[in-house]
C-alpha cells in the first residue's frame, strides 16, 4: 500500500514507522528532509507543505492509496480538502472540521451552543474595549488565547504569565493591535492535564491511551509555554494521577463532541485530540487538535500492535479496527536547542545513534538535518528518545548520563517522567481533589 504522509516532525517520524511497520510504503512531502523519514521514504517530495497546489501535484506523481496529515497546518490551508476534492482517501479532517483547533473562539460556542459537558465560561472578541469590560467584571482568574493556531505558545495565564487584570488587558490589547483578530477569554481552571487521542469517522471513535505531555520549557515545570517537551504514557492503564472516573467522563465529552459535529457540520474523519484538565468538578476540555499530538502520538504508536495505516484503511471503509496496546510505561524527552520556547539559538549537536540503540532507546528525528553523527538545529524542536519499560522506574533509567550519547549545546527536560514530577503531581490532585486549591 502506497501511503502519502504530510509533515516532517518528530510524530510523522513516528507515523511513518507504523506503517512501515505494517508492510506499507511512505511517500512524504515536507518543507524539510526529516533524517528518520528519509531512511524509510521511497520517495521525499520537499517544499511547501500548506500549498494545496503543490500538494495535489506531488499526490498526482504519488498515486496513494491512503493520505495521512501530521500537522494542523495543511488542514487550516484546505490541502485535505483539494486531496479529498481529488477523490483520494484521506484519512484526516477537512478544513471545515479542523475549525474545532483553528478556532478556539469556534470551538466554545459549539460547545456552548450544544450545550456539551466539559465546556469551560468564556468571552470571545475583537474589540479591546469589550474585552477590557468583560474582564474588568468577572470575579476569577483568566486565560487568554489567541483564537488561530499558535504552535501550543501563544497561551497567557494569570499567575503564570501575567498577574493583575491590568496586565491582562494590556495583553488582550496587544493581541488585538498584531496579527491576531480574535481572543478568547477563559476562566482559569486549575488540575492535571491529559491528551486524550482518538481516531474517529463520523460518529464512531475510538481512544487510544491517554498521554501527558509536559509543555513548559524547563524543569520544575516553569518558563514559557514550548510545543512539548516530552511525555509519558502508562498504556491502557492510564496515568497515576488522573481517576479512572475523570477518563470515563473525558470519553465521554469528546464522542459527544465529534458526533454532534457530525450530525451539524460535516463529518469528522481522522485523528482528534483533546487537551483536557482534570479539575475539583471533573474533566474540562481545554482545546481541540484535529491531529494527533507531538510528541503525544509516539508515545502510543510506538505501543499500538496495529499501524495507524491499518486503523485508517478499515475506517475509511466503514469498518471496525480492533486495536490493541502492549502493557508498557513509555517516557519520552526531546533534545531540543537552547532557548526553545522563547528565543532559541540552533546549534550542531552530535548523536552516537548505535550506543541509543544499544541503551534500548528509540529515536526520533524532528526539525533537524544530518550530515554524518552531525544534526544540525533549527529554531524547532531536534529529536526525541523514547525509552520503555514494565515500570517508569524502569523506563527513566535508560536517560541516565545521556550526555555521554548526545553531545553539544542542547536543552533536555531530565524531570520528565521522574518519580518526583510523579510525586508531585498525584499530590497536586489529592488537593484539587479535597478543594484545597
Ligand atoms: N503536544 C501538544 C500538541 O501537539 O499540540
């Protein structure tokens, strides 16, 4: 089977050697040559990615049987569409779909509208001066959110990133004098979060492991707001911290949400993703991606039995696939350059690929390109390791003097996946949880 994938990062790395996995043949096209797709790939079509015409033209030349979309970005241009348009089966939302990410003021009136659970108060606007009055009358903390797609970075929280109202507003004021034409205004909701992951058609869904992916630059879970730096999953048992009640609800929320989409607004087709937080009065839906998360996705492709090309095949044909998870915790960290998250400085790093292989460590190329042991940086993230066992103990250990297998100027959370963060965070909820935050 032919499989065109779009999208160069550390996921369609990951998406690429599932269905490698599986017998099937990757064609990629992506503005970079992603190290790890290029060694699989039969063929690298580079360039534009979000240029629905170059797409159709490297689709024509590719003649695939199954297209697979990594990141939000074509979805948002309408390059799902004019393949979809094309009568090529394409197992991602269209544009009309993806509105639930690139919309985050679409999003919460849907949800307001149809009243669905999980649904979080909040503002939408253009005009400052009607920002500044709803936020001068509220009586609680607030988020403010760039209404388009932002990359995970463009989110201000009160007490994280700004403090007064005050300063919230100035925020608001400066979104709306740039680029951004529409924010959103939330109320501040406090808990865990957790990437709840599904593939969907229609009104059939199906989950995969819950992930948490750990988003802020540095350890001890400060700095600025990153696209992931890294993530743990605990399969089909869940994460320690997140009840098995909150996951039920979560379900819930989201097959509630891709169904009444469908039955209003088009079919949703494709993968899905929920960023939820697991608060004193149960899940709450954060955000929608019409897309599988990064690094989120390889944590569970890489303990899915199937390959995503499987899953997709048998639901593009109406079919029931029957997926199943191997019993293992999985933690993954990104090395990513120096400064990531807020200004970041690409430098050449150095990589004894056989001694990761030998430690038991997967590797994931992302935003990097290589010329021999050399990677050398973007402004994005590099790579990502990816380390599995019966236990986190287990899985942690392997990142133990990783320094001495990934050499140069680089920046890797050493906490992510630690029995410190896990500590911390099932106490986090023991509080939330008594009403004591
Ligand atoms: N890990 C967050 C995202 O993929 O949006």
């Amino acid at each position: 089977m032919r499989v065109l994938l779009i999208g160069g990062g550390g996921r369609e790395h990951a998406i690429g050697l599932s269905v490698v996995k599986a017998g099937g043949e990757i064609f990629t096209i992506s503005p970079n040559r992603n190290p790890g797709l290029d060694r699989i790939a039969k063929r690298t079509i580079l360039g534009d990615e979000n240029d629905r015409d170059f797409v159709l033209r490297g689709a024509m030349k590719v003649k695939p049987d199954l297209v697979l979309i990594g990141p939000e970005s074509p979805l948002a241009s309408g390059v799902s569409d004019i393949l979809i348009k094309n009568k090529f089966d394409v197992f991602a939302p269209s544009s009309e779909a993806a509105r639930l990410e690139t919309s985050k003021s679409f999003c919460r009136n849907f949800m307001t509208e149809n009243r669905l659970d999980g649904n979080i108060e909040a503002g939408s606007f253009t005009d400052s001066r009607e920002a500044e009055r709803f936020i001068r009358q509220i009586d609680h903390d607030f988020v403010i959110k760039p209404d388009g797609l932002t990359g995970g970075k463009g989110v201000m929280v009160q007490g994280v990133h700004f403090n007064s109202r005050d300063d919230g507003v100035k925020i608001v004021r400066n979104y709306l004098k740039s680029k951004r034409d529409r924010v959103l205004v939330e109320r501040k909701v406090v808990g865990e979060e957790f990437s709840l992951q599904a593939f969907v058609k229609g009104k059939k869904i199906y989950f995969l492991p819950i992930v948490q992916d750990y988003k802020r630059a540095y350890e001890g879970d400060i700095g600025p707001n990153t696209g992931g730096m890294g993530s743990i999953c605990f399969s089909e048992k869940g994460l320690p911290f997140i009840e098995e009640g909150t996951l039920l609800k979560a379900k819930s929320i989201l097959r509630q949400l891709v169904s009444k989409f469908s039955e209003i607004y088009a079919e949703y087709v494709g993968p899905i993703y929920g960023g939820f937080i697991s608060t004193h009065d149960g899940p709450k839906l954060l955000e929608i991606n019409a897309r599988l998360g990064d690094p989120e996705a390889i944590n569970v492709l890489s303990l899915m039995e199937n390959s995503e090309m499987e899953v997709a095949v048998s639901m593009l044909h109406s079919s029931n696939p029957n997926l199943e998870f191997r019993n293992r915790v999985n933690v993954l960290r990104y090395v990513v350059p120096r400064g990531y998250g807020s200004d970041p400085s690409p430098s050449e790093i150095r990589i004894d690929e056989e001694g990761i292989m030998l430690r038991g460590l997967k590797l994931y190329f992302a935003s990097v390109s290589r010329s021999g042991n050399v990677l050398k940086q973007t402004r994005s993230r590099s790579l990502a390791l990816l380390s599995e066992g019966t236990d986190l103990e287990k899985a942690t250990k392997r990142f133990d003097n990783i320094d001495s297998l990934i050499i140069g100027d680089y920046s890797m959370r050493n906490d992510i996946g630690s029995q410190g963060t896990m500590r911390k965070k099932k106490n986090f909820m023991r509080m939330i949880r008594a009403g004591k935050v």
